[in-house]
C-alpha cells in the first residue's frame, strides 16, 4: 500500500518524473524500452541523456513501491519471464479525493479501473495528445500543477469528445463520471 508522502516522494526525483510521465503519455514499457526510448534533458549539463537499465530498474522499483506503476509478467521466450510496466494515476485521483476531505476507499475498484482503462486506450490518448498540445512540455515534478491545471481546463472539452465516441462513452461513464460525481457528492 502507498502513502501520499511516497507518492510525492518517488516522483520528486527528475529521472523517475519522466519514466512515469513518459509511460502515461506512451503505454506499458518493459525497462529495456524504457532505456531505448526515453530521453532526458540534463539542465546541469544541458544536454540529453539516456540511463542505464539499471537505473531505470530502480527508478520503476521505487515508482512500483509507491504505487504509482504495475508490473506485468511477460513471457520472453527462452529469455524466461520479464516485467512490463503501466503507469497508473490512481495516487493522483485519491489525492483529489482526500483533498476533498473524503475517503478514497469509498469509490470502488471498478471505478479506479475503469479510469486506468480510459486512461490509456489509444483512442483517449489521441483526444489528450490534440486538445493538450503543450503538455509534451511538462517535464518536472516542480510543474505537476501545471500538468493538473491543464488537465483541469480541458477537461470539458476532452470528455465531451470521449462521449461523442461509441467505444469511449461507456468506459467514461464507468469510471471517470463516477469519479467526478463523487468528488462533487461525496457518495
């Protein structure tokens, strides 16, 4: 189980702020994608760099402590089995909920799940990437705020697009209006 003070805690460093934010934007990675694909802007030394598998090993450990990724079993062949992992923005949802002055535990799983679902389907990312132009560049923990006040401005037109899909709409009213109205009823 996760605290808000791990939550904030793992992301507050830089490199574990892009793995987390970069596996929200693309979907699930296994540590070897991640080591390929992900590039980050040094401002000590103003310049790009990549880290090792190792680093991002333990960068998703400490991500995966604090609940903030899930790790699935992959089948490699004679390789054996590996991780893949998923980002999930379930810490950030509950800290809306608490800031609230209400309890997360209230809402059910399926509403959470229904949330993570929506989250990362191809078609809701593709309506995030257009309305939400300028968050490519979002990079640090520090802007998190900026992240969520975007989010939070768009937010009719980004859902209002969701419901005008046919396979969207049902995962949306699962999930996400659940969670709205909650936050709005407290029920």
């Amino acid at each position: 189980m996760f605290t808000l003070k791990e939550t904030d805690k793992a992301l507050l460093d830089p490199s574990r702020f892009h793995i987390y934010f970069y596996l929200l934007r693309n979907g699930p990675r296994t540590v070897s994608d991640l080591a390929k694909e992900l590039e980050i802007f040094d401002s000590e030394k103003g310049a790009i760099k990549r880290l090792s598998k190792t680093a991002v090993s333990k960068h998703c450990k400490i991500l995966e402590e604090a609940g903030l990724l899930f790790p699935e079993a992959r089948f490699k062949g004679k390789q054996g089995i590996g991780k893949i992992y998923r980002a999930t923005q379930r810490p950030r949802w509950e800290e809306f909920i608490l800031l609230r002055g209400l309890n997360p535990k209230k809402l059910s799983e399926e509403v959470y799940e229904k949330m993570d679902e929506l989250a990362f389907h191809p078609k809701y990312l593709e309506i995030v990437k257009k309305e939400l132009h300028e968050i490519k560049d979002i990079g640090l923990i520090r802007q998190k705020e900026r992240l969520d006040s975007v989010l939070f401005e768009k937010k009719e037109k980004i859902f209002g697009e969701v419901e005008k899909d046919p396979e969207l709409k049902p995962i949306y009213e699962a999930g996400f209006k659940k969670f709205f109205r909650f936050l709005l009823k407290g029920e």
